[in-house]
C-alpha cells in the first residue's frame, strides 16, 4: 500500500531519486548482463509504464565503421519480432559532433513524448539541463559508448580506460619479449577529440606507458575514422620512423595498410576487432591483442530502455565486458571472416544478454536517419 501511495503521490523525478537513494538494497535486472561497474554507486528505477512504448536513438557522428555498425545493431534490435512487438514508435537519428544539434534532437523527442531516449553523447558535459528536462517529462534517458559526467541515468558502457589498458599492456609486453627490455617509441592513434571514450582509451593506455621512461609515444588523432587513421599513419612513419609497438582505438585496418605500405617491420600491436583489422593482424603474425569496444551495445543501451520502462532497476553504470583475444590464437571463420566486407564488425553481440545478430542481421540494415 505505502509503495502504491508512493507512485501515485509522487512526481516521476522525484520517484526516480528516492529508488536511487535505496541502490545498494535493490535488486536489479539480469545482472549477468548488465553488470554493475566496480565504481557503482547507484540503482536507477522508474515507475512502469504500459507498452508500447515510444523510443528514439540520438546518435552523434556517423562518421566511421564502428559507428556504421552501431548504428544498424540499433535498427536490427527494433527489427526483431519480440522488440518490434515492444515499440509503437522506434526513431534512429544521427546529428553529427554538434552538441547544441543532439541536444535539441533530444528535447523535441521529449517534447513529442517519447518513452525512452538513448544517447550516444558528442561531448561529457553539455547534457545537465536536458537530463533535468527529461526527469520533469518523466522520459527516460539512456546513455552508451561516449556517455555523459551524470550519476542521474543509466549508463551503458565497456570499462574504456581498462580498453585501452589492455591493448597498451599486450604492446609492452610485446616490446619486452621482442627487445628483452621495455625502450623506443610507439605509436598511438587516438580518437574524436573530446569525447569521454577517446579521454578514457588514452588514459588507460598511458596508465601502462608513463611506468616506462625510456619508452616514447607519439600520439596522432585518428577520428575513430580507418582513412584518418591511415594517414596518420603514414605521415608518423614519415617524419619519426619505425616504432616498436602500435595502438590504435579504432580504424586500425587503415594504420596496418599504412605500415605495409612503408614496409615497416612487424611490430607488437594493440589494436581494435573489426573484420578487416583482424585478418591483417592474423594474416601479418602480428603480436598484440584486438580488443573490441561492441557496436552491439547500441542495442544493449534500447534494451536498458525498455527494461527501465517496465520499472525494472539496473545499476547506474554498467560495465560489459570487454571482447577481446590474443593476435596469435585468431582463426578464420571465427574470428574473422574473409568473405565478408573488411569493415565488418567481428563482435555482433553479448550472448549472456540476447542472441547475438547474424551478418545478415546487421548487413541487411544501413546508417541513414529514420526520424
């Protein structure tokens, strides 16, 4: 009775930050999947709603394959027969790296009443107002990938700086095996300037190489973007020349293309699980690790929506694991796929969450707007 009175007595901002208030005593939602980051510090819980439900997608740049990528995980989540069933309205939009355009793209979704918005944010810090906007209208908001400074929504993520941390790890350590000690320089392709993915990615990986003095790092901003990516490469190659080791955040096929087009010697590397990426750092015996930020979490992200309308608790960061795999133990047909276009990309899902998207799931879908 008293929870009843609660509900229908209280505002839904106000809802939502007393259930906050309770996180550690609250149970939430299949936490094999959506796990609890280390740093948690909060349950987030809303009132249920009735379906279906209203749901939009603001995407910021759409300017790169794991974008592309993200992008059609979305579409393929709302095409399933069971989610499809769940939506009276599903809008994909992207804006570009204008923060002033996502915001206003999420107030019209709010002032449209929409259920649930999913974010992919150009920028940390810019959302605050929007998000009081969005507890006012009682409309849930969802952030993944680059997700915002705010402990007042869910937010759908991988451990980034533990991303980055990974692929520096497995350089160094292929400079030691290499060398027998840890010295010279390594190349660090960075991504969107500004962007709390490429601030974490590049602080995980400097975790590892600021222990070392003797090593070097040239950084280069590569947009998450393979043709940035490739020319950065080249001019480095150009004006440092060869290095011993390589990290690139994501549009490492176009790094690696660049490395054999200078000739320059196999060198340890610590670099993103796109299809094309994995087949040249299998195909080169190239020492390192590919560890994958998931395009899939795009849908993981409208799933937390809709788990959230349904006034289901999740945690208010979670973390989902990390995919990744040892450059030596790659196989074709497995973790790559010849037959396939090389930007496709190899980790399609999280199986303890949802089955995982087929190629044709994903192939069948594009980038363009839908709102």
């Amino acid at each position: 009775m008293l929870r009843n009175f609660l509900i229908a007595s209280l505002s839904a901002t106000s809802l939502a930050t007393l259930m906050m208030g309770n996180a550690l005593a609250a149970d939430t939602y299949k936490p094999e999947c959506f796990s609890a980051a280390s740093d948690n510090k909060s349950t987030i819980q809303y009132p249920a709603k009735t379906g279906p439900y209203k749901i939009a997608l603001v995407n910021g740049y759409v300017g790169n394959d794991w974008r592309i990528s993200a992008i059609q995980s979305a579409k393929a989540w709302g095409a399933r027969p069971d989610n499809a069933k769940q939506l009276s309205d599903f809008k994909v939009i992207s804006v570009g790296n204008d923060s002033a355009a996502q915001i206003a793209a999420i107030d019209n979704y709010i002032a449209a009443g929409y259920d649930a918005v999913v974010i992919n944010a150009v920028n940390p810090t810019a959302f605050d107002a929007v998000v009081k906007r969005a507890q006012r209208a009682g409309t849930v908001l969802v952030t993944f990938d680059n997700v915002l400074d705010s402990d007042k929504i869910v937010q759908v993520n991988e451990d980034q700086f533990e991303l980055g941390r990974l692929k520096a790890q497995a350089v160094v350590d292929g400079i030691k095996a290499a060398k027998g000690e840890v010295k010279g320089q390594v190349l660090e392709i960075s991504g969107l300037p500004g962007n709390s993915v490429d601030r974490d990615n590049h602080n995980g990986m400097h975790s590892v190489l600021d222990q070392y003095k003797d090593l070097k790092t040239v950084q280069v901003v590569g947009n998450w973007d393979s043709g940035t990516a490739e020319k950065g490469t080249a001019d480095a190659i150009a004006t440092n020349g060869n290095f011993d080791g390589l990290m690139v955040q994501e549009g490492a096929i176009g790094a690696l293309h660049a490395m054999q087009a200078a000739h320059h010697p196999v060198v340890p590397i610590g670099v993103d699980a796109g299809n094309g990426t994995r087949q040249l750092a299998a195909e080169g015996k190239y020492p390192g690790i590919t560890a994958a930020q998931a395009p899939a979490m795009a849908a993981l992200a409208l799933e937390a929506a809709v788990v959230l309308l349904k006034g289901d608790g999740l945690p208010q960061k979670v973390f989902l694991p990390i995919p990744h795999k040892p450059n030596s133990e790659l196989k074709s047909g497995t973790d790559y796929f010849p037959d396939l276009p090389p930007n496709f990309y190899t980790t399609t899902g999280y199986p303890q969450c949802f089955p995982v998207f087929t190629p044709q799931e994903l192939m069948g879908q594009n980038e363009k707007n839908n709102g």
